[in-house]
C-alpha cells in the first residue's frame, strides 16, 4: 500500500514446506535489510521480464510445486510406521487370539507412495 512518500505491505505464509522455512528464516535474518533485498529481486525479475511492467499485461506466475526434503519424507514414514504399530498394539489388547504382525512390505509400500507423490509432482 502507497501511503505518503513509502510503501507498506505485509507478507504472510505457512510454514508447510522447506522452502517456506527456509524463507522466512531468510527474511527474518535479514533483519532491517529485507526491503533493500526485496526491491533488488523485483529488480532483477523487471529486467528479465520487462513485459511485467506494461499495465496491459496480466501477470501469469508458474510455482513449481515444492518436492518433499528427505527430512520431510522421514518424519511421514515415522509417522505411518507409529501409526499401524498402534492399530497392531490395539488388535492385541482387544482380546483377540489372533496376534497381527506388521506387514514386512510395508517399508516397501511406504516408498512406493513417495515415488508416486514425486511423479505427481513432476507432471
């Protein structure tokens, strides 16, 4: 917003991938220097996009959907294997006979999930 001799905006966002932590922990390290950082990348992206500036053009941004760190993906896997270790748990204490164990492929099947979700991602 134009008030004055300066300009005011705020930005605001998740914290749902890596590269929004990483970021805003860019940006929050920048400290009082992020409005210089940002006028330089707008900048830049003018001069590699002058059409940008013509008031007649509508702006069309492609956001390449963001891959999942392998950190990201380990703390899923963890969390699935918590998950189906506590329904085998809860089959047990339920007074069934039948003990189940976890199926040995699950490893396997979890992977395949991913693979799937990057190919997804890459379309």
């Amino acid at each position: 917003m134009k008030s004055g001799d300066t300009y005011k905006f705020t930005l605001q966002w998740q914290k749902d991938t890596e590269e929004q932590v990483l970021a805003g922990e860019f940006l929050e390290k920048l400290g009082y220097k992020k409005s210089k950082f940002i006028i330089q990348l707008i900048c830049d992206y003018i001069a590699e996009n002058p059409e940008a500036i013509n008031p007649k053009e509508t702006l069309k941004f492609i956001i390449a959907s963001t891959s999942l760190g392998e950190t990201t993906k380990e703390m899923i896997k963890s969390m699935i294997q918590a998950e189906l270790a506590g329904k085998m748990v809860l089959q047990q204490e339920s007074g069934n006979s039948e003990t189940k164990q976890p199926d040995p492929e699950i490893d396997k099947d979890i992977n395949d999930m991913f693979v799937n979700l990057d190919m997804w991602n890459n379309q």
